[in-house]
C-alpha cells in the first residue's frame, strides 16, 4: 500500500482516518499520492501544542527565528527546480512558473529573516512630567492560516514566514487540491529546527478543518485567502467568535487593464495576454476586463487573437508551454459555463473558450477572448478565475477609468499609455489597492504590500514590513521615573 502523507501536529507526523488522492490536472492518470484529511480533533490538538509553544517561542530572540527561517530559505532555493516540478505537477502552472513561484517562497522566508531583526518600537515624552512611554509590537498567538490552490506554496509563505517572524505559533490548512507543495513545505520548516507546537499542519476539508479552526477558542486571528462569499462568512463568524477573532482576507477580484489610443501596441498586447491568461487565469490579480479606447480598438483585437492563436496549451511540464490545464473538473466547467453565459449575453466570442484534447487527459481549455462585451455583462462583473477575458470598448480616458472603477472589486488595475498625464491621473484615481501603468497587473513583488479595496481585501495587507499589521499587536507601556 502507498504511504500517505501525513500532517504534523505537535513535532510529529500525525496520521489521519481520511486521505484523499492528489491528482495531476495535465494528466489525471498521474497520481501523486495520498494525503491526509484530517478532523475537528486535529485542530483541537494543533491550538493545544501552539498554545503549549506560545509563551517560548514568542520570547525567542530575534536571531533564533533568524536562523529558523534564514534554513527555510535555503532549502527552498536549493530545491527550487525540484519543487517547481511538483507544484506544476499538482496545479497545473507550466513549469518555468512553477520554478519562479517556489523561487518567490525562499525570497519570502528570507525576508522576513531579515525582519525578525529589524521589529521595530517607539520611545516618547508623555505630556506629564516624570513619565516615559514605550509603544511596542508583541506576537499574537495561534494564528490559523487557510490558504488557496492557485499559488500552493507563494501564500503560504507569505503567510507563516511573517506569522513565525514575529513570534506567533501557527495551524496551517491549505487547499484540499494542493496538499503536496504545502506537505513539503512543511516538511522544510521542520528540519530547519522549528520548535514542537509552534508549526502545525492540518490539512483536509474547508467545512471540517477550517470550519473548526474558526470555532476554537484558543486560535486568536484568521488569515485566509480565497472566493468572496467564504471570506464574507469567515469575517461574520470572526466578529461573533468568543473571544474575537482578528481576520484578515484576500479575496477576488475582476481587475482592468485600460489600453488608450495612445499606448505602445506591442506592450498592450503583451501585458493583456500575460495579465489574462498566464498562470490559466487562475490569478486574482487576473485582468480580464481589456478595457479600450476607439481609436487603437479594432488593432488592438486584431492583435490579440493572433497572439492567442500561437500560444502553446499543454501539459505544464512539457517544454514550450505557455498555458497549462485548468485545475479540475469543476473549475473548467465553470469556466465553460461562463463562456456559454457571455454568447447567451450578447458578446461575441473572438477566440478559443473550447474544450481542447491533449496527449494525456486534464483539464485543458483555449483561452476565451469576448468582443463586443459591457461592463453590465455577468462575464465583465463576476470573477471567473479562468483563461477568460472581455475586450470593452470605451470612448475616451474618461469613459475608461469610470468603467475600471465600476466594479464591486478593488485589487489590482492597469493602464497602458505612452502619456505622463494619463498615467499619473490613473495611479492616482484607480480605485484598487495595485496600480500597474504598462505591466501586467498579474505580477507584484515580495517585498511590498499586497492587497486590494472594497470586496478584494478586507483588513491589514499581507507581505514586506506592512505584514506586522496583522502579525503584530501594538503595547503601549507607561513608567513613572
């Protein structure tokens, strides 16, 4: 019988009375083993051995949870090649993505290495004679993480990284769909010395594990990341938790690229196919609005489908493609599903949206470019989270950023345009939280703030310095000389 992978709770490796397979989306033939599913009661004895490692760990010096995390770092450098392979075997992503996801993950460990020693407090005069205060950053305590299947190892990083930085002990669930990158991520921060308590993995089911998690009493903060309604009951569940819990959430988005006349053709086009349908459109950070001026419209579409008509959709791990599979069965039919909404809409479907056979049996689907689509349309306000995208035509600038902010989403927008006018009006009155002018609105750096307005994000924004937000909790401290 094949070993299954086991969760880790209190120092050890834990077995569960569930498993599930892990199947490969570029080939669903391929199994790349079974991993635990665990219980209520897992949870349970994860938040026991946190809060039995708590008062320790987050009295560590600064340079102990360097070192833990500076190993982490390093194991994960030295094995990203290896560990991209798996991750694209799991997810779907081609394999120079996977490779630079992974990459990503050590940058992030390192980091925030380098930030265990750079936590910062403030000394000031009191407005009363004779008193110092003191204004310092203390640890949490158990902080339970859920995170997504689209980047199965970078959040996680950006996740526990900081958690462990700044002292707190964490319960980590990841995606029932991508357990074995967050198994092996696991199993890194084991061997870099982590102390027993102060790192737990439970994965399993959202409605079990997670569900229970959000119950417990001794599990301070949630941070989670996935679809909106989920974090919508997970802040309401917060609130009403005895005794409350902080919550921090990173949800969707339905972000817009504006091309004006003006733009560089080739680098709208190049930032539009990146932003759309790399990573399969599976990014919250996706553009699937192209949102168009007149004057560059028709040159613009004409462009784009014959770029999407020389990109390569394959299995993730062949050399050469550009787009791997979609990641299961239910996502590609929602994904299809939303191609038959936008023709039943009115729009006109200028390329792919089909069903496409490979080599090996996955998930695999062309690319979706809508023509002739509103920003009324259901395929132009819901998030699809797939190789989905709709060209809008606009009239003028004006008509084009009050159209990129007619949305209920927030997180990223992007502009291309050679105008310095433009450009500095657009990041400044782009309602989101991620501003590109000529990129991709897909891709930000580690060492930044990541996050998004209105029903994007809800509370402090993950990654660099400003992750001590959520991470931290601020003391003031008053002595009378």
């Amino acid at each position: 019988m094949t070993a299954v992978a086991k969760n880790f709770i209190a120092g050890e490796w834990v077995e569960a009375h569930e498993a599930a397979p892990n199947l490969n989306p570029s080939n669903i033939a391929d199994t790349l083993g079974d991993y635990a599913r665990g219980s209520a009661a897992d949870v349970d004895a994860a938040a026991a051995a946190a809060k039995a490692a708590f008062p320790a760990w987050s009295r560590t010096t600064p340079y102990a949870r360097h070192e833990i995390l500076k190993k982490v770092a390093t194991e994960i450098f030295a094995r990203k090649e290896e560990l991209g392979r798996l991750l694209s075997r799991e997810e779907g992503k081609t394999l120079p993505e996977g490779i630079g996801e992974v990459t990503r993950a050590g940058q992030i460990f390192e980091f925030f290495a380098a930030e265990t020693i750079r936590i910062a407090g403030e000394t000031l005069p009191s407005v009363r004679p004779g008193i110092g205060v003191d204004v310092t950053r203390e640890p949490l305590g158990i902080i339970g993480m859920i995170t997504p299947w689209n980047f199965p190892i970078a959040i996680p990083a950006w996740k526990i990284a900081p958690a462990l930085a700044y002292g707190n002990c964490v319960v980590f669930k990841p995606a029932e769909l991508v357990p074995g990158s967050a198994h092996a991520l696991a199993e890194i921060i084991v061997r870099a010395g982590v102390p027993a308590g102060v790192f737990n993995l439970v994965m399993g089911k959202g409605s079990v594990v997670g569900q229970r998690m959000l119950e417990h009493p001794d599990i301070a903060a949630i941070s989670f990341t996935g679809s909106v309604p989920t974090g919508r009951r997970l802040a309401a569940a917060a609130i009403q938790a005895e005794p409350m819990k902080k919550i921090q959430l990173e949800m969707g988005g339905k972000n817009p690229l504006v091309v004006l006349d003006d733009a560089d053709l080739s680098i709208a086009v190049e930032c539009a196919v990146n932003g759309a349908f790399y990573s399969t459109g599976q990014r919250c950070t996706a553009s699937s609005r192209l949102i168009v001026t007149e004057g560059i419209h028709d040159r613009f579409v004409a462009a784009m489908t014959e770029r999407l008509s020389k990109l390569v959709v394959d299995d993730a791990l062949k050399s050469g493609t550009q787009i791997g599979p979609v990641v299961d069965q239910s996502q590609l039919d929602q994904d299809l599903r939303y191609v038959e909404i936008g023709r039943q809409e009115g729009a006109k479907l200028a390329f792919g949206g089909e069903r496409l056979n490979r080599e090996t049996e996955g998930f695999y689907m062309a690319p979706a470019l809508f023509v002739e689509a509103t920003n009324q349309m259901r395929i132009s306000r819901e998030e699809i989270f797939g190789p989905v995208a709709s060209v809008i035509r606009v009239k003028d600038y004006e008509e084009a950023l009050a159209t990129a902010n007619d949305t209920a989403f927030g997180l990223a927008s992007g502009i291309c345009t050679t105008s310095l006018k433009y450009a500095t009006h657009y990041r400044r009155n782009a309602e989101a939280g991620m501003v590109m002018v000529n990129l991709p609105t897909a891709g930000v750096d580690f060492h930044v703030p990541f996050g998004g307005r209105k029903s994007s994000s809800y509370g402090p924004r993950e990654q660099g310095s400003y992750a001590r937000e959520f991470f931290t909790q601020v003391k003031t401290q008053y002595t009378l000389a």
